[in-house]
C-alpha cells in the first residue's frame, strides 16, 4: 500500500510543479491576440481613415455646423447645442479625450519614429512626411477648437502623465515647422512605397506636398487679426506651391456602401437626422439666388423651409424644415479636409490683404476659386452664367471686390462638410451675422477627462471667450 | 447465558428492532444505524425495521435520521431493540458542506455558513437560482437584469470590494467549481444581453445550496473565491436512502403564468406632434388635445409629407382621434412549464441519483421564451473497505430567444413605451403588402416594433456538459487521500439578425427610389473550457478531549476560451439569414488561457466539542500576474467556541445551545488577462473608429488593408495582486428548545492594493493606467432570526424566518490625484457608475441642477434673451456641476418568512423589503422628453416651482446672479420636460426603496395512507406565485430591474423589460 501512495504522490508532484514553472505561466501569459509590434502599414491605414473621420467628419463637425448656423440642430444633442443647453465638458470628450489624443496622436507619432532615423523603419520618409501632416493638420484644427492645448508634452505616456498646455501662438509656430519637415521627408530617398494603406492619396509623395503647403497657406491666413500683412504674404508664398487643381484636393474620397463605412454625414442623417438647414445658410445664398439652393436643400410641401438657429422646433422626422439633399449627403460622398476652391479664395482675401494689395489678382483667384466650387456643387455652365452676372456675386471691376464676398463664397463652399473650418473662419471674420439669439461660443469647452486628469494644467477660460488668433489674447 | 457464551467465542451477533417516531409513534424507514467505532451499517426498511450484525467486541448502536437527535444506544445484552428517535429541535448537530466539499458540523466553524435546503430552492420554481437565493440569505444581494428568459441576474455576497474586477462570488457544483458568469460582455447599450451561466443549471436537480459568506470561509479556494462561494450539492441518492427504499422515481411538474410585473403610466390628453401641434412623425406626445382634434388621415395614406388634414377620395377612411392602449395590447401573458424525473436508488454500495427535467418559457413579448434541457448524473460507489468513487456529470442545453434592449434601435420597446396615445401601434399595419421589408412606421430611426418581432431574430444557444469523477483512498481510519478531476466546458452559440430595412439605416422610401436596404447579421461562436484538478489528502484524530482535523492539498485550473464571430452588413435577400448575403464582413476572434496552480492545507484543532479551532493557508501561482511577482500566500484563522458546554451554563433550557465566533483572514485577487505590458490591437471592435453618434464603426481590415493601434491603456508588469483582509465576528444562539434563533455576524473587509485602469488625462496619449491603487472597505451586519411562535402537540407549527442585512462599503481611496473612475455601463456621457472618494460603491455621477447657497434649485430669471422670449423662462437653470447623485446599493435589506404547517399543509410566503440606493432611470427621463409620462398630463395650468430661487448664468463668466425667491409661473410642457429636465441627470434620480410580496407556496402532501398497497410513495401538490405585489414610490417602472453591466448593474435602467409576476402550481409524485 506505501507503494502506491508514493508513487501517486510523485506523480501528482510532478504534474504539479510542472504545470507552473514559470516558462510555461510566460507562455500562457502570452496573449494571442495583440501583437507587441506592427509595421508602420498597418498604423497608417488606420490613421488616414481616422484623421478625416475624427477631425473632418464628425463630432467636431456637427456641433461646429451648429454653431456657424450651417445648419440648425432639429433633435436632440443638436437642438440642445442649438439653444446653448449643452455647452458643457462632455461636447468634447469624445474627439479630445476617445479619439484625437488617446488613439490618432500616438499612432502618428510612432509612424514618424519608427520610419525616422534610427526607426526599425528607418528609411520610410513618405510614411513619415505623412504622418507629420497628418500631425500638423489634427493639431491645429484641435488648437482651433479649444485654443491652449498640450503639444510639445503632448503623448509621452508614463514620462508625462500631466502635460503643459502649449500656447496656441507657439504652435502655430512649431506646426509650421513641422510641414516644412513633412515637404522635406515627403522628397527624401524613400527605401519602399506606399500604397493601398493610405485611403487619401494612395502614397503619393507629390499630393502630400501639395496639401503639406495648402495647409500652410490655411493656418498662415488664420492669423490675420495677429499680423495682416505678414500672414498674407506667407499665405500667398506657401498658396503658390499648393493645388493647381481641385484634383489636387486633400479629400477622404474611400467610403463604401456598406454599414460603417457610409460618409459620416450620411451616416448622421440617416441614424440620428439631428440637422436642418440654418436660415442664416439659406438667406445668404437666397439674397443672391445662388444656383447651390437646389442643389444643396430639400424642400417640405414645396417650399424651401429653413429653421431659426436657437428657436426651431424639434424636428427629426424633417416635416417642418429642408434639409441637407441627397445631391450632397449620400453614402460614399467625399470629405473634403481642404480644396483647391478654398486655396484659391485664401488667396484672393491675402492679394487684398497684403503689404501692397493687388485686387486685380484678388478677382482672379476669387474667379477661379468661385468657380471651381460651384463646379464642385455641381453647377451647369448656364447657371454659373446666370449666377455670375450678378455683380454682387462677381464685380466686373476688380476694386469692387471685397472681403465680404470672399468671406461669403468661403462660408458657402464650406458647406457642409468643412463645418469646423468655417467656425474657424467665422471667429476671424465675423462673418456671416449669426443669428440665433443665443451668444454664439467661440471656442469649445475643455473635456472633463482633461479637468479630472489635469487640472493643474488645463486653462480657465469659458466657451465665450476668443482663442489667440481671434481676439489676441492666449485667455 | 447465551449471549455471554456468544461473547466468549468471538462471534457477532445478530440484533434486530423497529424505529418509531417519538412524537407520533410513526414507523421510520431509511433511519441509518451504525455500530460505533466500526463501519458497519444498515438502514430501517419500509416498515421501521432493521437487521445489524454486531461484532464482539461493539455495544453500541447510533441511530442518526435528518432532523432527529442522533442518539447512542448500549445494547447490553439485547438481541431485539426497538428504539424512539426524538426530534432534534435544535439542529446544533448539522452537517454543512465547507470549503473543497469537507463537510463539518455547523457548530464547529469559526465563521458564517447559510444553507437552503431543496425545499427553499425550488419552492417557487424560479428558473435561475441564483433569483430564489433573494432574501433567503442574510448578505447576498442579487440584482437583476429584466424580465426577458434568460436575463442576467448579478449576485454579490456582503458588497462589492472590487473595483472593476468580479465583485460576484463562485460557484461549486458536487466539489468542483464551474463557470457562472456571463460569457462575455456585450455592451448593453446595442446588443442583446447575453445570460449568465447559472442558468444552465436545474434547480430541480439541487438537494441543497451552502453558502460561505466571508472570505474566512472560502480561503481555501484562494484567488477566485475572494467574494465567497455558492456551494451547490446535487441530488445523488439520499433521497432514495431516507425513504427507506431501494429505488425512488420522483417526477415533477409545474406551470406557471407570467404578467408585466408594471407598465409605465401615461398621460392620456394629448396627441402625436410637437410644440402643440399635430405632426404624424414625430416621435412626441406634444401635439394638440386628442379631444380638439378632427379626423385626419394616418400616416400610410400619404406617406409623403402632404397636408395630414387634406382627404381626398379613393383614401381610407379618416382616423377618428382617439386614445390607444399600445403597451397593454403589446405584451401578451407568458408561461413557463417545467418537467423533472429524477431517479435515485441506493444500496448498501452505492447510491446515485440520475435526473432530467425540460424547462419551456415563453416570454411576455410574443417572439421571446426559453427551452433548458438536463441531464445529471451523481453517483456515490464504495468500492472496497478502503476505496470509493464519485462522478458527477451535467448535461444541458438553453435556447434563447430575446430581444435587445438599451438605445438599440431595433429594440422594440423603444416605441412601445413612448408611442403617442393618439396613434394606434397595435392595429396600424407595419409592413407593406408590396414589400415586407418596407415598413410603416411613425419613427424615422427606430423599428416599429411589431415590424422588429416578426423580421429581427436574437437567439443564443448553450450546450453545456460539467462534471467531475473522484476516488478516495482511505489506507487509515484517520487518513484520507483524495483526488477529483473536472471539466467544464461549453459552447454559445449566437445568431442575431437586424433585418433588412431595420432602423435609419435602411428604412427605405420607393416614392423616392429608395428600396429597403442595409440590415446586419452576427453570428458568434464563444467556446470556454475549464479543468479543474483537485488532490486533498484528510486526516482526523482524536487525542484525548482533543480532535484534530486537518487537509492539505493541491488545486490546479486553467480556463481557455474561444470567440469567433462574424458580422455581416447590408443584406440582400431579405428574410434569408445567412452571412453569404451580406454586402460586407468583418471578422473577430480572441483566444484566453488563464491557469493557477494552489497549494493548501488547513487544520482545526477542537477541545472537548466545546472550542474549535482553524487555521489554513493558501499559495497561488497565476499565469496572468507578471513573471516573478506571481506567487502568493494567504493564510486564515478562525475560532468558535461553545460557551454553553460550559458547566456552570450546561444542561438549562434557556439557552441550550450558544456559541461565539471570530476570523481573520487574508485573500488575493489577480488581474485582467493579458494586462502587463502595452500592445498593439487590431481596429476592429472596440478600437474601430466609431463617433459617440453613430450606430456603426468603421471597421478594419478595410479595402485590404488591416489596421492597428497601440493600446490606450498603459500597461506595466509590476503589478501585485489586490489583497483582501476580513474580520468577522458572530453569535448563534439557540433558546427555549430552538424556539428563538438567533444567528448574529459582523464583518469589515478592506480591500487594498486595488487593480484598476485608473484614469489618465488623455493628453498623455493614454486614456488609463492599469495599476494597483486605491483601497475600498466593506462592512456590515446579517442578523438570522428564526422564531416559532406556535407549535402545537397537535402537528400545527408557525415558523417565522428573518434574513437582515446591512452593508456599508466605502471608497477609501483611489489613485492620488484621482477622485472617481468610472464602471459598468459606459454609455452616457451625461450620467455614470462610479467609484468616487470617500463615497458607498459604486455611486451615480452626472450633472445636477443648478443650486443657491441654501441647496435650493435656480431657476432662469431671464423673460427675455437677446431681445427673444426665453423658452425656458421660469424653469430650472442647465449648467449645475457635475455631482454625486446618489448611491446605487441599498442601505439595507431584509426577508420575512413566514411557514404555517398543519399536517400535510405548508404555506410559506416571503415578503421582502430594501431600503434605500438610487437609480438613473433613462425610462422615466424619456417618457417626459416624449410627452408620454402620466405626469406630462397637465400642460396648462401655470406654475411656481416651489422651494426655489430664481437667477441666470452670466454667460461671460459662468456665475451664477441671484435675483432671490422664484415666483415665476410658467407651463410645464415640452420645453421643461424636454430640453430642461432632459439636460439634467438629476432630474432622473430616484429611491428604489421597495416592499415586495415575493413569493408564496402552498403546498398539500397527501397522507400515507392513500396510497398503501399501491407503487406510489407520495404526492404534493402545491400553488406557488413569484413577484405578487409591489409597493413603492419608484415610478414607471419595476425598481429591481436595470440595464447594465457588471459592477455598475442597478445603477440605470434604460428602456428594458420589467420583471414579470408570476403564478401557478404542480405536482409532485413520487413511487
């Protein structure tokens, strides 16, 4: 009998101390789903679809579309937006503190390291050209937004749990840099292509620094109210070397007929149907009996309805007012992040901005910029005629010209999908007059993922009060 | 002489006699009779009588029989000895089952033990024990989903101590622990809401249910039994033993109705539109008085926006403006039949109990219901002197058909709630005959629901088989070697399909050329396999007046799992559910293997029966912790002492039996999975690129290209396991021959070294750290108080049962710097679970109104702004801070019992009552944003908010101007109920203090006699009701139901199904 007990007893010894080493606990330990590192293809072809889908195309958009009285909220969140019942932390918890920070910024960073010298990739410089304007675009369309944000602490992971808040001047400075290095890497000896992973461009070097200049020209010109002269004339140098063409576009054209990938805006209007069209959007292009009306707005019984921003009613089924037409909004509509039209109209406001205006080149570029949007919307050849022999909309004597026109043909082109650059522009120009009866913020609040997790750091400063390219201060 | 002479030769003698009854004289088959100190022992048969052999050197016989006194009886020089057993009223000999299956005497356990016997369990034919441990058990607290088959229901024993780990305890089935808990998370906001394991099991296979409250008591089973163990014993013969026969047959069948336990009330004035006037697709009830109103023509007939008031000829005929009943008309009765056959037969070798039972429930909303097949088998086999075997084996099969719930769009109660009384869902056609694909309905984004029962389909299947073999050597009477081996393992299956032309994304309109389109099908597969291998080896002694008990032992798991899924969008061909037809997939699959490997031991020491007792310590190795920091030693004490086996208090008949207790104890728990270092993953699922808005991600791969992001959690491999401390103290007091029990115990529980992604500000590129921080503690009194007023010679008994239970737990401390992390349900923005400093876990946190200095509500003072009328004029300020709503667990609890007895009649009926604990309540906040709520009703007559001050928010600098007391009027309409109180999660807090009359059984056992000299032994036949009345101030709703998930359950409820009440009866034949 001792017998058997002592061999069973080795045996279960065995089978225990075996079970348990702490090789075999490693390798369990293992997890077969993730893996510890990827290649930088596989980061990319998540961020080019996460830039314009977080930046560009949703939250962002919506409640800037509100706020420059694009559209009027109709339903829900929107119509609270609408009449300032929510201009609260959690506006901005999900761009800020789900996606832009904590997802899209560390993988664009880890791309231009690991391509950049001494990068297990080392030698991949269009991956890292576009990841840096990529960077460049999400920073600033992210300062613009909320003014101070963290940069140059920005995603250090446990080195920085609490990052400073850069200056909004001192960004503008250092993203300017930034595309300068993203044109130089963009033309470096590149050791493999890029290809199918970036849904913008398809990996071609050239396009990127295209948009890398046309997007200096945006950001220079934004800083208008800080420095008239000097930002026309570095808009209008960086403008020189962007698109020639609406070809050209920095535009998200990759979305699919199928659940998921439907433009974003298509996706909101289908789901959650919370906009309708502003009356302020409306009567600017009904003064001048713009073409676009029927292009862009639906009619109800007939009739062009557009809604009152801060006193419409609810309407989500779309019975009471017009809204946005399935010409523009439809499943695999693309997003634009920026066009040649806009490009055109930053230069025609610069050539009249600049040390020494010239408006004859001004009426040129507001031509070509005028006319490459209505084509993008769309626009027959007799309508544009028609539309053009309005003087108001197209003086024959190029002094005629003004800012407001330029401002108009922009808020206009803007529409829909360039929501956030318009509140943007709206900031700097004061144009259009809003007119809902609520004050209009001018910023968006910080998210409360940041005032838990730094307030040492985050600024206090109120939805109401103007970032530093708008009203000159950094409060 | 001749017994001497038989004495003198060596030889056994053969001693026979019958058993009777002492309080009735009645014989008494299946009462065990021993030879002490021998192994060697029979049973009376039918008629009371047994047969025993009796070796040389013995005299002593011990009578023993459930609920009698065990008695020794000298038998001298008798050869026939007829005996009387006596009740054992006090019951302080009962034999529980402890930690590892080792079965002690109550009276020598250094902590608090609770067991349900057969009858409690399955009295009241719950489907899901976990629902029938409510009430019966001081400290547990069972919350539960809703009312559809096969919903979650969340137990915890004494509070949660964990933060975001499992707060909810182990389950042990015939001495090996099985998976409970829910398969996987789905979130329950879109999906359906997958059930949790202990529904597989068949409550008519359980002979009884032990639970070891505090972690003293489950030490043994170390890390995964950190909040205690439900200890499930399976039938396996007894039955058949204490009947005195060979062969029992036991068939059970009941029938139960189920009603909607409470419907929402609604406001029955108004109709369909908005802003008081009609509009037949709005979703609100804020139209004009349904009584103003002329005929107008339904939506159908002019699908297309024209004037809803223009009729012209060749229409339907116009609708009558009237008010509907759409939520009565909507759900049906449901009913559940349950069948169970359970053999048991026991010899002198083996016993063993082979049972099946069918389970068939349909659901209170036509398309859902339940079908649970079992089998079990539990045997007992005495091989030899020294060796014996078990095998316990569980077969079943669950098929689930349910609906989702939440903010899903295909949730079809989403429009039953809230329809617009002026519209009639019930009657209202809600497909086109042309196209069933195309739906009516009033909604734009939401299924009309009677469209969503017919096309939508979620179903979830379950084949299951667990079970364990074990065999015993005993080479010594004191020594025991023992080792049982286990698997668990089963599969779900899961086929969800949104229809063609569900919801926004496809509704469709063929006026515009738009055909129904998008829909979506998943199909998963979600497989989990668990071996549990156990080796204990047991020794017992007597030394003198002292006994020592002791077991060490080794315990070895490991859990994988597997999850494969697809999901398939935009189908084509409708109606034809297969992944083929659909436009696009995306894939997922995850693989899981945990293992650990324990050793342990424990010794209990007794002097004279009197003081007991324990230690025992536990080491752990875990595969999930990180290398080198991966072992870990637990030890516990506990002692218990029977202060009445003290002289001077032995033997008086007003406190015959008392007892106090003590414990201390130490217990770890690991973290998540995979959770030492920082990875990168695929974006699909939770890391695709989703909104906040919309219903569907961007998934990867896309266009062939895969994706991936690193990990927004920051991952290190220093982490510790989280250490659990516990302290408990108590009393069981026996008086006046058991008349008056009482069984007290006090615990604290501090749990440090928390595991938790705590949170970091994004900025830092991560959202959260997943670290040990914080510390919680847990503390709180169970009182157990049975009382039995009546008991009279004449068979006639009143017991009373009391089960209270108070729990206080607190966050003592997060991380520094942070105040709160969220948990459960993360689905609001506006409103969360958390755990907050210095507060009860978990508490709701979200925005409150607007307050002055004396905590009153502002309201906006403001009649005009920028020269525009104020809509909100006169109404409660948005803009409040963000604060603490109200915690979510009650302060306490507590169940009444009461049992009448009278010859064959048993009528029990339990009333429960919990005080206190809050809820967000998404139903009630959407009933006023639609109109709907009853309280919506009186829109015209002007009034003052009461206790309140009026003023505004600078919008320059966001304080708050005071302008003093409100004397505002206004009306409360869709502005106030809409925009206002929507905005504002305080508006939707409420008490869900209860009283519920949750169960009643009566049952009749026909005597004896009826069924002399037939095949029958007996038959019960009984009534039985579930959930009979409510009473309580929370509104719309049933308080006990909540949408949500793991700790964060009870916190909100959102749109989801009620509890159902419930009664029927049976019948119960046994032969």
């Amino acid at each position: 009998m001792k017998k058997y007990i002592s061999i069973f007893s080795v045996l279960l010894l065995m089978l225990f101390t075996l079970s348990c080493s702490d090789e075999i606990m490693d390798e369990i330990d293992t997890d077969p789903n993730n893996p510890t590192d990827v290649p930088i293809s596989m980061l990319m072809s998540g961020c080019t679809a996460a830039t314009p889908y977080w930046v560009t195309g949703t939250t962002l958009a919506w409640y800037s579309s509100i706020f420059v009285e694009h559209t009027c909220g109709a339903h829900g969140q929107m119509r609270d937006a609408d009449r300032r019942a929510n201009i609260n932390s959690q506006l901005s918890e999900n761009s800020w503190a789900f996606q832009i920070y904590p997802r899209l910024l560390p993988d664009l960073k880890i791309i231009v390291e690991k391509g950049s010298a001494g990068g297990s990739e080392e030698g991949k410089w269009i991956d890292v050209g576009i990841a840096k304007v990529l960077q460049a675009y999400t920073f600033l369309a992210s300062t613009d937004t909320w003014g101070r944000i963290p940069y140059s602490e920005a995603t250090l992971g446990a080195e920085n749990r609490k990052p400073a808040y850069d200056t909004q001047e001192s960004i503008y400075s250092a993203i300017m840099n930034l595309l300068d290095d993203a044109i130089s890497d963009l033309q470096k000896e590149n050791i493999s292509t890029t290809g199918g992973e970036d849904y913008i461009y398809g990996g071609d070097p050239d396009a990127w620094i295209l948009a890398a200049y046309s997007l200096k020209a945006r950001y220079a010109n934004r800083l208008s109210n800080v420095d008239p002269t000097g930002s026309a004339a570095i808009a209008l140098a960086d403008a020189a070397n962007g698109f020639s063409s609406s070809l050209d576009d920095f535009t998200f054209d990759n979305w699919a007929n199928d659940l998921g990938h439907e433009n974003t805006w298509f996706q909101e209007e289908n789901e959650r149907r919370h906009h309708a069209i502003s009356v302020t959007f409306y009567n600017i292009l009904d003064e001048v009996n713009d073409p676009r009306i029927p292009l862009f707005i639906t009619q109800v019984n007939g009739e062009y309805v557009p809604a009152q921003n801060g006193t419409s009613e609810e309407d989500q089924a779309g019975t009471i007012y017009s809204r946005m037409s399935e010409h523009v909004i439809f499943a695999t509509a693309p997003l634009p992040i920026m066009t040649y039209a806009e490009l055109k109209l930053i230069e025609a406001e610069c050539h009249l901005r600049k040390a020494a205006p010239d408006a004859t080149a001004a009426l040129a570029a507001y031509t070509e910029g005028l006319e490459a949007a209505l084509f993008q919307a769309g626009v027959d050849s007799s309508a544009v005629e028609a539309y053009f022999a309005q003087p108001e909309v197209l003086p024959a004597d190029a002094a005629n010209l003004t800012m407001e026109m330029i401002y108009k043909q922009k808020y206009i082109h803007l529409w829909p999908y360039g929501a956030v650059e318009a509140y943007a522009e709206w900031r700097r120009t004061g144009y259009p007059t809003m007119t809902n009866p609520f004050e209009t913020p001018r910023r968006f609040p910080y998210p409360q993922n940041e005032i838990s997790g730094n307030a040492e750091n985050v600024p206090d400063v109120t939805p109401y009060n103007g970032v530093w390219w708008d009203d000159g201060t950094e409060d | 002489m001749a017994l001497g002479t038989l004495s003198l030769f060596g030889q056994a003698r053969e001693v026979t006699g019958t058993v009777v009854g002492a309080e009735d004289g009645e014989l008494l088959p299946g009462v065990s009779v021993a030879v002490k100190g021998t192994t060697i022992g029979t049973i009376t048969d039918l008629n009371g009588k047994y047969v025993i052999n009796v070796p040389q050197n013995s005299d002593v016989l011990i009578f023993s029989f459930v609920g009698l006194l065990t008695q020794e009886v000298e038998i001298g020089n008798n050869l026939v000895l007829d005996f009387s057993m006596e009740l054992d009223l006090l019951e302080i000999d009962e034999v529980v089952v402890t930690a590892m299956g080792i079965r002690k005497e109550k009276k020598a356990l250094g902590y608090s033990v609770q067991e349900l016997d057969e009858s409690q369990i399955s009295g009241a034919k719950n489907m899901d024990i976990s629902k029938s441990l409510q009430g019966k058990i001081a400290g547990v607290n069972v919350k539960q989903s809703s009312g559809m088959p096969g919903a979650t229901s969340h137990v915890t024993i004494r509070g949660n101590v964990s933060l975001t780990g499992s707060n909810q305890p182990l389950y042990v089935v015939d001495g090996m622990p099985i998976a409970s808990e829910k398969a996987f998370m789905e979130n329950v906001g879109e999906g359906t809401n997958p059930s949790s394991r202990v529904v597989d099991l068949n409550p008519e296979d359980i002979e009884s249910i032990s639970v070891l409250k505090g972690a003293t008591a489950s030490a043994l089973y170390g890390l995964r039994a950190a909040n205690g163990v439900i200890v499930i014993t399976t039938k396996s013969g007894s039955a058949a033993r204490a009947a005195g026969k060979q062969t029992l047959v036991t068939v059970n069948s009941s029938f139960s109705s189920d009603r909607i336990s409470r419907l929402p009330e609604l406001q029955s004035t108004y109709a369909q539109g908005n802003g008081g006037v009609l509009n037949l697709w709005s979703s609100g009830s804020w139209g004009p008085r349904i009584d103003t109103l002329q005929n107008y023509q339904s939506q159908e007939d002019n699908l297309f926006f024209d004037d809803p008031y223009e009729t012209s000829d060749g229409n339907p005929p116009p609708q009558v403006p009237t008010v509907y009943n759409n939520q009565e008309d909507f759900f049906q009765q449901g009913y559940t039949f349950t069948n169970s056959v359970d053999i048991s037969s026991a010899t002198d070798k083996a016993r063993y109990s082979l049972g099946m039972g069918r389970t068939d429930q349909k659901g209170i909303i036509e398309t859902t219901g339940m079908v649970r097949n079992n089998a079990k088998f539990n045997g007992f086999f005495d091989l030899s002197d020294k060796w014996s075997a078990s095998v316990s084996a569980n077969v079943s099969n669950v098929d689930i058909d349910k609906i989702p719930g939440g903010s899903n769009l295909a949730n079809p109660l989403f429009t039953v709630y809230f329809a617009p009384r002026s519209y009639d869902l019930t009657n209202k056609p809600f497909e086109r005959e042309e196209n069933p694909y195309q739906q009516y309905h009033y909604r734009f984004a939401m299924d009309n629901p009677y469209w969503a029962l017919k096309n939508n389909n979620y179903n979830e299947i379950t084949n299951r088989f667990f079970g364990n073999a074990s065999i015993s050597f005993q080479p010594y009477d004191w020594m025991r070697i023992n080792y049982r081996i286990g698997l668990d393992r089963f599969l779900t299956t899961g086929h969800e399909v949104i229809s063609l032309g569900s919801g926004g994304q496809g509704r469709g309109y063929p006026e515009f050329g738009m055909e129904p389109a998008a829909g979506q099908i998943d199909d998963y597969n979600y497989q989990r396999q668990e071996l549990n291998s156990n080796a204990t080896i047991t020794f017992t002694k007597d030394f003198g007046d002292f006994g020592l008990d002791a077991v060490i032992g080794n315990e070895f798991y490991d859990i994988t799992t597997k999850t494969h899924s697809m999901t398939g969008t935009n189908i084509t061909i409708g109606g034809f559910d297969h992944i083929s037809n659909t436009g696009a997939q995306t894939i997922f699959m995850e693989l899981t293997e945990q293992r650990v490997v324990g050793f342990f031991g424990s010794a209990t020491v007794d002097y004279a029966s009197m003081l007991f007792l324990t230690v025992t310590g536990r080491n752990d190795i875990v595969s999930n912790m990180p290398s080198g920091n991966r072992s870990y030693f637990y030890p516990s004490v506990s002692a218990g002492f029977i202060f009445t086996e003290l002289g001077f208090l032995k033997d008086q008949q007003v406190l015959p039996f008392g007892k106090i207790r003590a414990s201390y104890s130490q217990m770890g728990q690991a973290g998540a999975l995979y959770a030492t270092r920082t990875l990168y993953t695929a974006k699909e699922d939770n890391e695709a690129l989703g909104s906040g808005f919309l219903d569907n991600d961007f998934t990867f791969p896309y266009q062939g290209s895969p994706a991936f992001t690193l990990q927004s959690t920051l991952l290190s491999n220093d982490l510790r396991p989280q250490n659990i401390t516990t302290y408990e103290i108590g009393a069981d007091l026996r008086f006046y021959e058991n008349r008056l029990g009482i069984d007290y115990s006090y615990y604290y529980v501090n749990a440090t070294d928390q595991i938790f992604n705590v949170p970091l500000a994004a900025s830092s590129g991560f959202r959260g750290e997943y670290r040990n921080a914080g510390e919680l503690e847990s503390k709180g009194h169970e009182i157990i108080l049975s009382i039995v007023p009546i008991r009279t010679s004449g068979g006639f008994e009143w017991e009373i049962l009391t089960n209270y239970s108070q729990n206080q737990n607190m966050v003592l401390s997060l991380a520094p710097g942070v105040e709160r992390v969220q948990t459960g349900w993360q689905n609001f923005t506006s409103v969360g679970a958390y755990a907050y400093e210095g507060q009860p876990y978990p508490v709701i946190f979200g925005s409150g109104y607007v307050r002055d200095d004396n905590d009153r509500i502002v309201v906006d003072s403001r009649s005009t702004v920028a020269g525009e009328p104020n809509p909100f004029y006169g109404m409660p300020l948005q803009g409040g801070d963000e604060k603490i709503l109200g915690k979510v667990n009650p302060d306490w609890d507590a169940s009444l019992t009461n049992t009448l007895r009278f010859k064959g009649f048993t009528l029990t009926a339990m009333l429960f009552y919990s005080k206190g604990g809050y809820i967000s309540s998404g139903l009630t906040g959407l009933l006023r944003n639609y109109g709907a709520a009853k309280e919506c009703e009186d829109r015209e007559t002007p009034v003052v908010l009461p206790d309140a001050a009026k003023g505004y928010l600078d919008p320059a600098t966001g304080d708050l101007i005071l302008e003093g007391d409100n004397d505002i009027e206004f009306l409360k309409g869709e502005d106030y109920y809409s925009t206002v109180l929507w905005g504002i999660a305080e508006s939707k807090i409420f008490d869900k203090t209860l009283l519920r009359l949750r169960e009643v059984v009566f049952s009749y056992d026909m005597p004896q006699r009826w069924f002399t000299n037939t095949f029958i032994s007996s038959i019960s036949v009984y009534a039985n009701g579930r959930n009979l009345a409510l009473w309580t101030d929370y509104p719309n709703f049933d308080p006990e139901s909540s949408t949500s998930e793991g700790n964060g359950i009870g916190a909100f409820e959102y749109v989801s199904l009620p509890n159902t009440r419930s009664f029927g009866g049976g019948l119960k034949i046994t032969f």
